[in-house]
C-alpha cells in the first residue's frame, strides 16, 4: 500500500515537474528574451573583443561537471545492475522514481552552468525570418515529438500506472512500435539533438552545450540501452533487430515516413526497386535549387552561412512537396501501387479496365464518380465526342418533331 502511494505520488510530481524544468530549460538556451530570470547559455554581458574572454577552461570543465549530474545519475539508475543493488528492481515505485529524479537532476545541470565565453550572445529576436521559419520550424517539431511521448507514453515515461501494481508484480514487458515510436527508435534522444543542432546560436557556449548532449546520447542508446534490448541475450532478441531494420535510431527514415504519411512502401530491401521518389539521385533537385536561389536573389549563393540557411531548408521544401504528389498523382515512372493513395489506385485501375478515357487529366479525375462529369469528360475521347453528338442530335430532331438524317 506504501509502495503503491509512494509510486503514484513520485510519477504525478515528475509529470508536473518535468513542465517547470522544460521551460526553464527553453529560456536557459534561448537567453531569456523577455527579461524572466534564470540562468541563460550564453553570458548576459557581451564585451568588445579585446576585452572578452573567448574561452575559459575553469568554466569548461565547471559545465562537464554540471552535465554529469543530470547525464551520470540518468545513466546508472537505468542500469539493471544498480537497480538491484539498491533494492529498485521489481519495485512499483522503481520507474516513478527514475522519472522523479529526472527533471531535478536536469535542473541542477542547467542552474550550474557557466558561459565559457562573453564574446558573443545569441538573440532570437535578431535573427532573420528564414533562419525562423526553416530552424524553428525543425525546433518545433521537435518540441512537439517529445511533448508527444509525455502524453502519448506517460506510463511509459513516468510510471503513472505502476501504483496499480502489487508487490513484486512486474509491469508488462512489450516492444514499443507505435507512434513516437513508429518514427524514431529514441524519441526524446532525437529530440534534443534535433532542438540543439539546429538552434542557429552557434556560439561557444552553444557548441560546448549542444556537443555534451550528442556525446551523451549516442553512446548512452546505441550501446547501452540497445545493449539489453536486442541480440540472444537482449529483452527483445530478433523482434528489436526487425524494428531496428525498419525504424532508425534518430533521424526518421523512408520507410516510417511513408507509413504515417500513409503511404506504406515494402521492407527496406524491398525499397531499393521502388520508384525512387526519396532519392535525389533520381532528380536534378540540386540543380532546381540553385536556379530557384538565382531568380530569388543571387547574393544567396555568396551567402557565407548558404548551406546551413538556404539550402537544406530549400530542399526540405522540395523533398516534401515532391512526396506528397507522388503519393497522391503517382508521379513516378513506375508507378508503383505501394507509394498511391488508394483512391488513386483504383482510379488508376478504372483507366487500365477501360472505365475512365486514359487521357482523363488527373484534377478531372476526382470528379469521375459524378455521372454528369462523365458525360462531359468523356468528349476527350474521338470516339465518345461523336456518340454525344449524335446523341444530342437525335434528342433535339425529337424534340422539334424531326428525324434526324
């Protein structure tokens, strides 16, 4: 009974806490804007150049030790081993606490650091609308993918259900493939790394900050974490190798994308032989690119932040666009019925059997279910014009009380 009150008052604290933290958090990386308060990444006072310091060592190892207490504490208590030694395992207050010590730990981290330089300060405010509209866009996908897990998986995140649990009563154990999960094998892992790398600060501090993160995360999920998950010994064995192949560890891949697009393709060795709608090798994109940034202003190609500004969000746009029209008008040569919608794929089969002229333009072809549309849409075709106007003809000679001749 204890233990059931303990775990459900641990995981309801580290929901809620784990808010507070979130957005202190936000206004610690973007130097708080608005004036609230709080430790911030960058130093509160620039001084000129010849007076800053561009980088302090004492400060740099101050921050390795700060990221410990959040990254350390994280690691061990996830650690079957530890667990047991503490007593932790099997407990229903086990995750809940985990949870718990999260966001404070992550607090402490962000409270106790330390600018390493004061040369330079980034200000959201200041930057302009394309570094917005393609850096926050990511940012806030991002933000949103990890909000996602909290409300989606909060037992799985905070053990919210784990006081239901009777003493020794293990939670259930099965492997997690629907969404966030359906996109990225670590969620909140890429979700962090996405919101760091592509905050455009770029400033030391920024990148001491951004590379502690990464150095953390990789090994801590591709070794440790996936170490117990997959392999003969692993929790999941040959079930997380399969999920392994499909889903990636941080960057969604083609075949998750198409899945929650709605699109479903094949298996990834199945996709080699598909239309090549995702490979740019398929397509001059690059070269598009290039010209669209000519006729839009070609001091953008001279541009000395032209790669991380205007390209990658430029064929971002591309990429998107492309791939929604072929889901839904088949573009590619192939036409394979994996990457169509399936209105769009009985329609295909419609003009295959005959049903709908061949030449029938595709924003006709929505319309093909109206009986009037198929009257008129079938003009296009010779053949069909001339039965319609002998069909008139006839209609107009009765109606006149004439024969036609």
């Amino acid at each position: 009974m204890a233990f059931g009150a303990a775990a459900y008052l641990l995981s309801r604290s580290a929901f809620i806490n784990v808010h507070f933290v979130y957005l202190y958090w936000l206004n610690f990386i973007f130097n708080d804007p608005f004036g609230i308060g709080g430790n911030t990444m960058d130093s509160r006072e620039v001084l000129p150049s010849e007076e800053c310091t561009h980088f302090d060592p004492k400060a740099f190892v101050s921050n390795i030790g700060a990221f410990l207490i959040f990254s350390a504490t994280h690691s061990l208590l996830a650690r079957t081993a530890v667990k047991r030694f503490l007593g932790l395992e099997g407990k229903p207050y086990e995750r809940p606490l985990f949870a718990f010590l999260s966001p404070i730990t992550w607090f402490l981290s962000i409270y106790g650091w330390t600018p390493i330089g004061n040369c330079s300060r980034f200000d959201i405010l200041s930057i302009g609308l394309t570094q917005v509209l393609i850096s926050g866009g990511i940012f806030l996908l991002a933000n949103l993918y990890l909000l996602g897990l909290f409300y989606v998986m909060p037992d799985h995140v905070f053990g919210t259900s784990r006081y239901k649990l009777a003493e020794g009563e293990e939670p259930p154990h099965e492997l997690l493939t629907t969404f966030p999960y359906n996109l990225v094998r670590h969620p909140a892992a890429s979700s962090f790394l996405w919101m760091y790398w592509v905050l455009p600060a770029y400033t030391v501090n920024h990148l001491q900050l951004a590379a502690l993160w990464t150095i953390y995360i990789i090994p801590a999920t591709l070794l440790f974490e996936e170490g117990g998950l997959r392999g003969a010994e692993g929790e999941f064995g040959d079930a997380y190798e399969e999920y392994a192949s499909k889903v990636n560890a941080f960057t969604p891949s083609k075949h998750a994308i198409a899945n929650v697009l709605g699109c479903p393709v094949g298996q990834r060795t199945d996709r080699k032989s598909a239309s090549g709608i995702l490979n740019f090798r398929s397509r001059p994109v690059v070269v598009v690119v290039i010209i669209v940034e000519l006729v839009m202003g070609g001091r953008r190609l001279l541009h000395g932040n032209y790669f991380t500004r205007y390209l990658f969000g430029s064929l971002a746009v591309l990429w998107i666009a492309e791939y929604a029209a072929a889901c839904q008008y088949g573009i590619p040569r192939h036409r394979n019925p994996n990457w169509m919608w399936s209105w769009w794929l009985e329609k295909q089969n419609q003009i295959k059997n005959g049903e709908i002229p061949a030449n029938t333009p595709g924003y006709a072809m929505v319309k093909w279910n109206n009986e009037a549309e198929q009257r008129w849409l079938k003009t296009l075709n010779v053949e069909a014009m001339n039965e319609e106007f002998a069909r008139r003809r006839e209609a107009y000679y009765k109606g006149h009380g004439h024969h036609g001749h």
